[in-house]
C-alpha cells in the first residue's frame, strides 16, 4: 500500500487556519494563507485536491472539527499529503501533532508542505516537526503565564482587570493610566448606600428615585432592579476586591473609596434575605402566568413570603401580583392566594348561572373530575346517601380543587374557563381597563 501510494502524485489538502484568540490575532489571515499556499502549488506544480480552513485554537487536542475531518480523510486514503502555512497551524499540542506523525509512519501521509519547509517520512524531517510544533505549544504557555503574572502584579498594585462599575471610569493622561470617580454618577451612588444604611431605604425605593433623577448606566440606560442590587454588594466601592471572583484573593484597591467599609456592612445586612433564596424557576405557584394585569396588561406573577411574628414562627404566604413588565409603576396591589381563589369561585359560579357555554371541560379536567366524583360517590354510600342524587358541577368540584386538589387541577380549572382572565384591585374579570 505504501508503494503505491508512493508511486502516485501527491493529492493535497490546503488548510488554512486562524485563531479568534489573543494570541493568535496577529496571525497571517485565512485569506492571505490560501493565497500564498495556491500561488506555491501553482509555481511548483503541485495537485490540491481540496481547499479546507476553520477559525479555531490549536491549543487543545480533538478540538478543530475541521482538523478532525481531515485526518480522518487521510487515514481513508482521500488525501496524501498537507499544504499548510507553517507547522503551528496545525498543531500546538502534542496530541494532534502525534496523529500527525503517526499517520506519516502508517505511510498514510506522504508530506507536509509549508510555506518554507517539507516535512516527509523520514526521522530527521519528523523530528524537525515536532520540535517545531513543541515550540508552539512553549509559546503558548509562556504566554499564559506571562498573562497571569501580569494580571497578578496589577492586582497587587491595586488595579482590577477589566473595566470599573459603575460610578469610576478609566482615565489615561499624559502616559498614566488610573481609576477616577465619575463626577455624575458616583455621588449618586454614594447617597443610594447612605439611604440604605441610616433610613432603611429598599432597592425598589432606590430605583424609583435614581430614575426620578436620572441615574444610568454608562450605557445611557436606566440601571435594573437586578443591577442594582449587584452594584450594592460590590466591594470595589469601600476600596476592595476579589479577583478572579469567588477566588478568595483579595485586594486593596488604589481607587479611591465612594463609602466606607462600615456603612458597606451595614447595607448588606438591609439587602440580605433571612430565608436561603430558591434557584429562579424551581418553585410551583398555581396561577403564576394564568392572569393578565387589567390595568397595564402585564403577566400576574407568584411570589412567597415570610412574615415575622412576635412569639411563633414566621408565616408563610403566597401573593399574586403584577410583573410590571409593560409598566414599571404599575399601581395594582397585591392579592393573596387565599383571596384570589375565593374570587375565582365567585367568577365560576357567576359563569356557570349566567354564560355556562364558556366553561370547556377538557380532556384534563374531565380526567381530573372523574376521579374526584369516584371518591365523592364512594364517601357519600359510607354515608348511606345516594350519590346519583347530588350531580356533580363545575363550581362544586372547584370548591374542592382550589382548596384541595394538585397544581396541575388548580390550573386546569382555571384554562376550563376560556380566554384570558384579568385581575383589577384583586378581583377577576374578563375584560382589561386599559384601552
């Protein structure tokens, strides 16, 4: 086999590569490789059965689909030999550089072109390609040792990575580079932590009031609940932070503080909830997303709370109320789920007397009726009273799922009724308010 193919021209794959990392940027482009690559096999005849290039790092083995595919066509016979700008581009780690040199001994891969260089089966050209490649791979590591020594000494010298939050910019003059507060937005900032930390001010009272002055993010935006309340844990404002984050390596910064250590501690005990914080999505609230905002046409979200008490145990409670999505300010108050589902019977009970066609009996819900009507005729014969003689309707198995029955029956109940439902000053209706 190896005769034969030794016999035959070579068939070469062109490939090209380029990395989208740091490191790599100032790499020849794949444009400008394929270029130079045709003009040689051009100059010297030789046969390039197919162009092939990919935009990825050749830092970690059996990454470059690509590079995968074509080693693969050469083990199938399809390709006999490389065309390639030089050996980095096709490898800087040493297990693509060993399927290389592998397939070279198997008599599979007759040749390796670059730019300045042939690389063929033979022990001194191998080793030259290996070393070539290997010095690849030192480059790389060097460079990311010489990265993370850098980042470390301008940790140490009070400088975080990246740009500062909200409330500092960079500034560069004549030569030196440094962190300052930003005029407009860092006395801002400096109030919201004095609100909290001496009046008890909430993050909603604190957003309403910096966009009632205009507070934003360097975007121009207004700055999110959720955003604000991440810039209120942020150390970086007392003079301090962690880097990388979670890492445990903290460090003094050289910018200048916008509040103290003590009020930054004592804003933190006003933001933090006493009850560990569920993962977002994991709790069932029955009728989260089932009703419409009359008055701006926002989702009805759930939500749990605690209520501290004297001398018992908190008090759990499920709220209902408006997400606020298409108005911020939305004044709709909140309902509590033991006064939404009375108010749900009182509208069943007020559909089935006087529009009973609106009320579909789903597959669900018929499944769900079933079987609660199996246990109801059961119960009412221990009571020696025929079941025949008490029908079962819509607002009598309500009354017993709404109290009693799953999620899933709550829901079902509430899809049975047709269209979409609204809540306005925590009752339900039909219809919206708004135009």
């Amino acid at each position: 086999m190896e005769n034969s193919l030794e016999n035959k021209p070579i068939q070469y794959c062109l490939y090209a590569r380029k990395s989208t990392e740091d490191d790599e940027r100032q790499a020849m482009s794949i444009d400008s490789q394929i270029k130079e690559m045709t003009d040689i096999a051009t100059r010297e005849n030789l046969f390039i059965k197919e162009i092939r290039q990919e935009k990825h790092s050749a830092k970690l083995s059996g990454q470059r689909l690509v590079f995968n595919r074509l080693l693969n066509d050469i083990k199938q016979g399809l390709f006999t030999g490389i065309l390639t700008w030089a050996p980095d581009r096709l490898s800087r780690n040493a297990g693509d550089l060993g399927q290389l040199v592998d397939l070279m001994d198997q008599g599979k891969l007759l040749k390796i072109k670059t730019y300045s260089q042939n690389f063929s089966n033979n022990p001194n050209e191998k080793f030259l390609l290996m070393i070539l490649c290997s010095q690849a791979k030192l480059e790389n590591d060097q460079k990311g040792l010489n990265v993370k020594r850098g980042i470390r000494a301008k940790c140490q010298m009070g400088w975080r990575p990246g740009l500062p939050p909200t409330g500092y910019y960079n500034r560069a003059m004549n030569g030196v580079k440094d962190i300052i507060p930003d005029p407009d937005r860092a006395p801002l900032i400096t109030e919201a932590f004095r609100r909290i930390a001496e009046n008890g001010d909430s993050g909603r009272k604190i957003k309403k009031w910096w966009d009632s002055v205009g507070m934003t993010a360097r975007s121009g935006k207004k700055i999110h609940l959720g955003n604000l309340y991440l810039l209120l844990k942020n150390p970086f404002y007392y003079g301090e932070f962690e880097y990388p984050v979670n890492s445990g390596n903290w460090y003094k910064g050289s910018h200048k503080p916008l509040i103290t250590k003590d009020i930054f501690d004592k804003v933190q005990k006003q933001i933090t909830i006493p009850f560990k914080k569920a993962k977002y999505g994991s709790k069932q609230f029955a009728f989260k997303q089932l009703f419409k905002c009359a008055t701006c046409g926002s989702s009805i979200v759930g939500e749990d709370r605690y209520r501290k008490r004297l001398t018992r145990d908190p008090a759990y409670h499920i709220y209902y109320h408006c997400s606020r999505q298409m108005n911020y300010s939305c004044p709709e108050p909140y309902v509590t789920e033991e006064k939404l589902i009375k108010e749900l019977l009182r509208y069943i009970n007020f559909t089935n007397i006087a529009h009973p066609q609106l009320i579909r009996e789903t597959t669900e819900l018929k499944t769900y009726k079933d079987e609660y009507r199996r246990i109801r005729e059961q119960i009412l014969l221990q009571q020696n009273v025929d079941p025949n003689h008490k029908p079962l309707d819509i607002v009598e198995y309500s009354k017993y799922a709404l109290h009693n029955g799953t999620i899933q029956e709550k829901r079902e109940i509430v899809n049975a009724l047709g269209g979409i439902l609204y809540l306005h000053d925590r009752f339900v209706s039909a219809s919206p308010i708004y135009n």
